[in-house]
C-alpha cells in the first residue's frame, strides 16, 4: 500500500525542499499555490536545476573548442530560437496561424528543448503578461519589479511553477501538449544524452574534426541553451525599457532593432504589444523578422496555413 500522501495533504504536510526535488521532474507536483507564503521568493533548490546549466558552461575549460562544436551550438540556437518565437510565441501564445496537430506536437517538442518549461506552462505566462503588462499583476515587468526580477527571477518563484490551465483551455485540450508540461525535463535530458552519445561517435568515425562526447555537450548543449534563454528573456527586460515606440501602448514595450536579430524578430516588442494577432512582428519591409521568414517558408511547404497579417488599420495608426 502506498503511503504518499495525496495532492491536498501533501501541499500542507510533505517538507518543502522534497517537494521541489520532486517537482525537477513531475510539475504537477503541488506547489505552495499562489497565495502561500513565501510564494514570491526564489525557491533555490527547485532553481538548482537553472543554476547548475550556467555553472556548467564552465566545462569549456576543459572539453576545449572545435569548428564542429561551435556549429552544433549555432544550429541548436537557431532551431530553438525558431521553435519558441514561431511556435511557443506565435503560435501556442497568441494562435496566429494553424497547423496540422503532426506540427504543434514536432515544434512542442523542440521548443522544449529550449529548457524554458513547456509549451503550456510559457503560453500561460505569456498570456498573463500581455493582459496585465507594465503592472503590478505583469510576472515579469522591468518597471515594476526591476531589471534582474524580470530577467531571470520571477520564474523561480512557487507563484510562477505552476501552468495555469485555465489560461490556455485551448492547448490542456491535447493529451500530448499536457505530457510535455508536465515532464518538462523528458526532452532537454534527450537533447543532452542525444548530444553527448553524438559526441563520441565522431570522436570514433571522424577524428579529424576533433570533437568529442563533452563538447557538444558543453557546447551544443549547455553553452546553447544559456545564451537562447538570455537572449529570450531580454524581451521581458529590455525589450520594455530600451527602443522606440512606433504605437502608443497601455504598457512600455519597444522595438529595438538589435533585440529583433537576436531573438528571430522578437525585439520589434512594442509592434506586438499593439497587435499580438499578426503572424509577423516587424511591421515594415526592412524591420527583420527571421520568424516571419521561416513562417512564410512553412506555408511554402504545407506546413501551416493562414498566417494572419498585419491589418492596414494598424499600419494607419503607426506614429512613426
Ligand atoms: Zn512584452
Ligand atoms: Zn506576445
């Protein structure tokens, strides 16, 4: 007979540091809830996990470099950035396109890959954010809370662990979205074996491009996913501080051309806050958008369908 408590008893009995451990690998586990206390502290064992990611990019020291390992993490960043922005932003978060459920699940996967929780649990988040952004209920504005709190500290909060379902109706109605929640770490433990095993197999077949099974771990992995989440979340932080206001929005958002190439087209921040119902987020011709670009080639090929433009009455309103 089992002896572990149920959801409602162990959110009031079980000790706090067992049930962050556990929910490293079950984010169903019941969280403190969003009105307990200590609910907005960093919650630093259940963090261990983000903090040992940066910790371990040290291990370039000694797995060395190689042109091979660089380009792994290179095409790794572009791929993830390109699974968040189209997908976990574009898509899961503000529905603007459609696409067959073979595509939302092979994106859902890679996106998490990103490390940045799963496809419910950021659309939730996100959500919320456009709703409330700029105010005290925004979880992540630089204005309110501070640079730092809107970079890297409100997700490692108990308030901001758990997915808010009843955010995202639409996605908690796939059976397999729900899995890749809530096992958040299934896919990015893969991407690490995957790469590790990757590895050492050239190490044996193609010597003379001097990788090995550490370095594309380091880099392919660790050094990859470290600069996709900084670069990420530098919409929540920068994005709403620095940059130029074409619309005059409810909250603080920018476009910032330098943001836009590093995130695939997310910096032209302050044209999605005005309207986050367009497949495209740089308004003009020459505002980069690389997202838009792997979009429209994804129409191309069948991939998905009805990619919703940007309407002429919100180019009309456009102050500059
Ligand atoms: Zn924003
Ligand atoms: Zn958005």
């Amino acid at each position: 007979m089992s002896h572990r408590p149920t959801p409602a008893a162990s959110m009031v009995a079980a000790p706090s540091h067992r049930r962050s451990l556990r929910q490293w690998f079950d984010t169903a586990e019941p969280t403190l809830g969003p009105d307990g206390p200590g609910a907005d502290r960093i919650d630093w064992l259940r963090a261990a996990p983000f903090v040992a990611l940066h910790l371990a990019c040290l291990g370039v020291i000694w797995v060395g470099v190689s042109t091979t390992a660089l380009a792994v993490a290179a095409a790794l960043y572009a791929l993830r950035m390109f699974a968040l922005t189209g997908f976990y932003h574009r898509y899961f978060s503000h529905r603007t396109f459609r696409t067959s459920r073979a595509v939302q699940f092979a994106f859902a996967v890679i996106g998490a890959a990103c490390v940045q929780r799963g496809p419910l649990w950021w659309a939730a988040h996100h959500r919320n954010h456009h709703r409330n952004a700029d105010t005290l209920l925004d979880p992540h504005s630089p204005g309110v809370h501070g640079f730092l709190w809107s970079h890297m500290g409100w997700f490692l909060t108990p308030r901001a662990f758990r997915t808010e379902l009843e955010r995202v109706p639409d996605l908690a109605a796939y059976p397999e979205l729900r899995w890749l929640d809530r096992y958040d770490i299934a896919v990015p433990v893969l991407l690490a074996v995957a790469l590790y095993a990757l590895g050492v197999l050239l190490q044996h077949v193609a010597p003379e491009l001097h990788t090995s099974g550490g370095q594309l771990l380091v880099w392919g992995f660790f050094v990859s996913t470290v600069l996709l989440f900084h670069a990420t979340v530098t919409i929540n932080s920068l994005a709403h501080r620095f940059g130029s206001r074409r619309f005059t929005t409810r909250d603080d958002s920018r476009n910032n051309p330098w943001l836009a190439l590093l995130t695939f087209g997310e910096g032209w921040h302050n044209n999605h806050h005005y309207f986050p119902g367009s497949a495209r987020q740089g308004f003009r011709w020459w505002e980069i958008d690389l997202t838009w670009y792997g979009l429209k080639l994804m129409a191309l090929l069948g991939l998905v369908h009805d990619l919703k433009p940007v309407p002429a009455w919100v180019l009309a309103k456009a102050e500059r």
